[in-house]
C-alpha cells in the first residue's frame, strides 16, 4: 500500500463514522471485468473494490503462470484425473451431496479422493447422473492437509487478495486455515450463503466454469420466507409463492456472472451468493479478512451473539452463567467468540506493531522487506484500534473473564493508539 492509498482509505472510514462498511450503497448493474495485470495495481484494487465492497473478476492472465494449471489439466481443458491420482489419491476428502438438503446446506461424508475420481468418472458416463447422488468435493484444505511441499507450483498469491488476516492468524496457531480446492462435475452447486464471518472470499477457476449469481448485501432480506429464514436456492420455483416469500421483489434479479477457466471471482463481504459448476470444474478458493472488512466481521459476530441470546432467553434468570453459556454456543455455532476474536485481534495487532519498529529502525517508508510495507501495517493499526474501541466497549466482551489476558484489552487498545499516533508521521 501506497502513503496516498492509505490516506484515501483513513479517510473512507472516517467518513463512514462506524456505520457498517459497504452495507447499503447502490446496487452495480454489471460486475467489472478487469483485463491486463501491468494495468491494475494493488491501490486500484482497494479503492476500486475492497473499499466499496464491490465484486470484479479478473482474466485469466492474472493466473497464467500458475502450476496448477498446468500440470491440474489436461490440453482438452479437463481435469487430469491421472496426475491427479498419483499425486492425491489417497488423501482423504470432504464431500457434499448437493441432492439432499440438509437445513440450508447438504450433508457431507468423507471418501479418499481416489474414490470421488471414480464416482465422477462414472457420474460422467451416466450423462450426468449417479445413483449415489449429486457429490461434490469441497472445502479441500489441500494446503493444511497434504504435506504440500511445492505450494508455490499449485498457485502463486494475487497481491489483492495478500492482506489476509484470517490466515495469518491460523498459520500462527498452525492448526488451520481457510484455504480451499473445490472439485466437481457439471451439475455441482453451491446453495445460497453469505461466506463464514463475512469474509471476503476469491475463487480461481483452474479448469471448467461456474455461473455465480451475487446478491448485494442487505437484498439477501427481500429472499426471506415467512418465518424469516432465507431461501437454500434462490431459482427455486417455491420463490414465486408469495404467501411464502411475501417480501420478494421480483424486478430486483441477481448480478449473473459466468466464470471462465482461468478467471479469478473476488466475492465481496457480506455478498449472498449461489454457485453452479457448468462443466468439470476445478477451484481454488480463499477466505479472507483484513483491515478493509474486519469491522464487517465483528458486526456479524454482535448479530450472531443475539442470535443465540434470544434463543436461550427463557433461562436468562434462571442461570447464573448464562452469558458465559452464551458464549460457548456462540462458539459452537459461529465458529468464534468475544474471546477468540479478541486473540485474533491482537494476534494481528502484535505482528504490526513488529513491522511498525522494523520500519522506522530501517527508516524507510516504502520498504518493500516488509510484507505490504509500512502504509499497510499504519492502515491496519488504524483498523484495529478502531474495531477493538467497540470490543472493549460492548456491554458482552465486558462480561468476558478476561483477567489471564495478556495484555489486557485496555492496554491494547492504548497501545494501538500510541502506534496510530506515531504512524501519522509516515
Ligand atoms: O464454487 C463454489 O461452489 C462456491 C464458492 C464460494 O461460495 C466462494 O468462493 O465463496
Ligand atoms: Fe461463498
């Protein structure tokens, strides 16, 4: 990031004074295709598309040198089972059955990924059908699970997308993280959903296409059914029933993108979306946060923290720790809680602040030995502070034994300041 970037980001959430990023602007008609690498830079990116929350796809160009592609495919554009197999068959894989609904999802098993091979293949020579249903092979942490020695031959990271928090954060705890492959025949879809803590997310078509339709956030609340649950798949004929779905606009359509193999999909924050494999397609995807959408990400924790509060409200009296119990369902249900988002939080902020004195030991403002530089750890320090100023004062965090914190959340937050405060001078 860039000194004249980072100001017009400062600024940008100044001028939102707290309010929700990205949440309620118009709506695009078209979603923006970005052709020529050498013409786009990072700074393009943030003020183009992560600031406004807005969706683009990238041409194949950007991802032309990847190994993946290469060595993933075979010259007719198909996945190339046999390289495949020797490299992964026996890996074992998640897979869902995108023919039986479960809630709002499908259920998933686990098979070795010799087995899927085999199933799609026969899959294939059904016309696109099996007995054993509609499978698809996701949420492949292909990273974390295969000891991957030769990462950087599968893909290289876009420099958009290097701002990544949530894995940061995970490779530090060194027990996961949100890195994806998702393999599947014509047919295979995703339902519709918002992605885990309003992340952003990126997906590479590596071979094969998908059909996105995106949904801007907040148009996700015309979907929901009488009982205020959203719809599993938005194409759904059940959507035309009004005394179902009395709120639907039936004039306001979902952005429709087609994703060619190659092409790289950037998913907004907070943006629903329903996916569809229109050929034999495979997909590395990534779930992302950084400075530009944690705030997104920590209005999304408050709102699931009601979520269950009003659930369990019935014993609110009867149990002393109620809150604490709130907590762990929370945990249980989201993913994360306070306490856990807090250590995120400062897990970044401890990694800034490192960059922040090795900036200004070697005195350099643009030094490139530091990651995204000095503007971009000035900009996070900004965030963080501004996010960890409303932890602190949420009357629930409040409720957080937080007494083997270390250090305390007040003291963090000063020292965020102090760090903002001397980052003005870069
Ligand atoms: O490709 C898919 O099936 C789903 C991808 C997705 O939902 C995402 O990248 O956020
Ligand atoms: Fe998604």
């Amino acid at each position: 990031m860039d000194r004249k970037t980072r100001t017009f980001a400062e600024q940008h959430y100044r001028d939102l004074g707290g309010r929700v990023p990205g949440v309620g602007g118009p709506a695009p008609s078209s979603v923006t295709f970005i052709q020529a690498p050498a013409a786009f830079s990072y700074a393009d990116f943030v003020k183009g598309f992560l600031l406004p929350n807005l969706p683009c796809v990238f041409s194949g160009s950007f991802t032309e040198d990847w190994g993946s592609r290469r060595r993933w495919v075979t010259s007719e554009g198909k996945p190339d089972f046999d390289y495949l197999l020797q490299k992964y068959g026996d890996v074992v894989v998640p897979v869902a059955n995108c023919g039986v609904r479960e809630y709002n999802s499908n259920p998933k098993e686990h098979m070795s990924f010799r087995d899927y091979v085999s199933y799609w293949k026969e899959y294939n020579r059904g016309g696109c059908s099996s007995p054993r249903g509609c499978l698809y092979l996701k949420d492949w942490h292909l990273c974390r699970d295969s000891l991957v020695d030769d990462l950087e031959d599968i893909f290289t990271l876009p420099v958009y997308f290097s701002s990544d928090w949530l894995n940061e954060f995970w490779d530090v705890l060194n027990v996961d993280d949100y890195r994806f492959v998702y393999m599947g025949p014509r047919g295979t879809w995703s339902p519709f959903h918002a992605d885990i803590f309003r992340s952003y997310s990126w997906s590479v078509n590596i071979c094969g296409r998908k059909k996105w339709l995106f949904f801007p956030p907040g148009h996700e609340e015309a979907l929901r059914d009488c009982h205020g649950g959203l719809p599993y798949d938005v194409t759904s004929p059940e959507l035309l029933d009004t005394r179902l779905y009395p709120r639907i606009q039936h004039d306001s359509l979902p952005l429709e993108v087609i994703q060619e193999a190659g092409e790289m999909v950037f998913v907004p924050s907070g943006w629903h979306h329903q996916v569809y494999n229109l050929d034999d397609t495979i997909s590395i995807n990534h779930n992302w946060v950084n400075g530009c959408n944690v705030a997104n990400m920590w209005h999304f924790l408050q709102q699931e923290l009601q979520a269950v509060q009003h659930e369990v409200a019935e014993w609110k009296d009867t149990m002393p720790d109620w809150h604490q119990h709130c907590q762990v369902i929370m945990k249980s249900c989201t993913g994360i809680n306070f306490e856990e988002f807090y250590h995120f939080l400062k897990v970044i902020a401890e990694k800034r602040f490192l960059v922040l004195r090795q900036g200004v030991k070697e005195g350099t403002g643009n030094s490139t030995s530091l990651g995204l530089g000095l503007q971009q750890a000035a900009f996070d320090v900004g965030r963080l502070a501004d996010v960890l100023a409303s932890v602190v004062a949420h009357p629930d965090f409040q409720r957080v034994d937080t007494s083997t914190f270390s250090p305390q959340p007040k003291e963090l937050l000063q020292q965020l300041e102090d760090a903002v405060a001397a980052a003005e001078a870069f």
